[in-house]
C-alpha cells in the first residue's frame, strides 16, 4: 500500500496510522461478528416459530361447548 509507507517510499508508516489501522480492522471484526449471531439468532428464532406453527396438535386447546 504506497499512501500507508509501501515500498516505494523511504519514510516508515507512522506509529498513530499503524495504530489506528490496527483498532478499525478491529472493531470492524468486532462488529462482523456481532451481525453475524444476530442473523444466526433471528435465524434460529424464525425456525423454532415455523415448527410451531406448522406443528400437529396445536398449542390452543379447543374450548370445551357451552351447555
């Protein structure tokens, strides 16, 4: 990378930019993960709602007949 001190400059990468590369590659790790187990649960979540739905024998009683 020539504008982060490649090798066609002579000039080192300042620490500050090194730094500074180094946390944003971090929290943009940090918050790739973060989307990624939210998609996962909501994932998982819409399943466990589908096999309910979809399920025999229903999760509502039928009310019993007025005499």
């Amino acid at each position: 990378m020539p504008w982060l001190g490649g090798a066609d400059r002579a000039e080192p990468v300042p620490r500050g930019v090194e730094f500074t590369m180094k946390k944003l590659l971090l929290v943009a790790a940090a918050v790739g993960g973060f989307l990624a187990f939210r998609k996962k649960a909501a994932a998982s979540q819409e399943a466990d709602l589908w096999h309910e739905a979809t399920s025999t024998g229903g999760s509502r009683p039928t009310p019993p007949a007025p005499r």
